[in-house]
C-alpha cells in the first residue's frame, strides 16, 4: 500500500467510526467535498499537510491521532 491510499483508507475508515458521511466532512472541516473525493479516489498524487491538518480539525482529532494506525505501518517506499 502506497501512502496516497493509506489516507484515503484512514479517512474512511474515520469517518465510518463516527457514522459521518463524506460531505459531512468536508463541510465541518471546510475543505471543498471535491477535495476530499480527489483524495479518496487516488487523483490527487499528493494531499497537503494544510488540507489533513483542516480534516483532522473537521473529526476532532491531532494529525498524529490520524495517523496513529496500522495503516501507515510497513507502507511501501514512494521513491523510485
């Protein structure tokens, strides 16, 4: 697993555990709904740290609690 899907998977999986709804998301946390779908759906190569920090905001938690899961473990080296 790529990193780019290892957030796309975190953020579902997020949102699923608080029964939020995508567009839910993107309107508590300010962030255009075809941000957040970019982002989900892999079109968008590389996600900016502002953009995570504003979903994080809209779920209530810290980017280190987004990313404090197995998800992000043993990810797959992005340099080629």
């Amino acid at each position: 697993m790529h990193i780019k899907q290892a957030v796309a998977a975190r953020i579902i999986q997020l949102c699923q555990e608080r029964s939020l709804a995508i567009n839910a998301l993107a309107n508590l946390s300010g962030v255009p709904s075809s941000t957040v779908y970019s982002i989900l759906n892999s079109k968008s190569m590389n996600p900016g740290v502002v953009t995570l920090q504003k979903l994080c905001d809209g779920l209530d938690i810290s980017i280190r609690e987004f990313f404090d899961s197995p998800l992000f473990d043993g990810l797959e080296q992005e340099i080629n």
